[in-house]
C-alpha cells in the first residue's frame, strides 16, 4: 500500500468509529486515541476495522505502533 491508500484506510476507519469528529484538524503527530477520546473498545475497533480493510493482520502488539495517523500509515505501508 501507497501513502495515499494506507491514509485513506486510517481515516475511513477513524470515521466509522468517531464519526462525528474533525478528521481534517487530526495532524500525523497528534495521538489520535487523546484528540478523538476514544476508549480502549473504541481504540479496537479502529485496529480490527483497519487489519478488515487493509487485509494486513494486526496484532495487539502492533497498537502502539497505531498510536497517530503518521505512525497507523507508516505501520500499514511496511507490513508484510
């Protein structure tokens, strides 16, 4: 996956989760579990939402490398 697809997918399932929030005020450094306050059911869905679109499998060890956009893109776009 590209840049611009593994950004499409973090922000497709951060919608689907917090769809009322203002995806376009989150910046790649900002944690998004602190600027969306989600919980930690909240915080997996977005995981489980993202390993279903993307087809990659993340494990629960992985979540902290999910921890901003910038970081959720990077993970996506260099795993196997």
């Amino acid at each position: 996956m590209n840049r611009t697809d593994t950004l499409a997918a973090v922000r497709a399932a951060l919608h689907e989760v917090a769809p009322e929030a203002d995806l376009d005020r989150l910046e790649a450094a900002t944690d998004i579990r602190e600027f969306l306050e989600l919980d930690s059911l909240d915080f997996l869905r977005f995981v489980e939402l993202l390993s279903e679109r993307t087809g990659r499998r993340i494990d629960e060890d992985d979540c902290p490398r999910l921890a901003t956009t910038g970081q959720a893109c990077e993970f996506l776009a260099h795993a196997a």
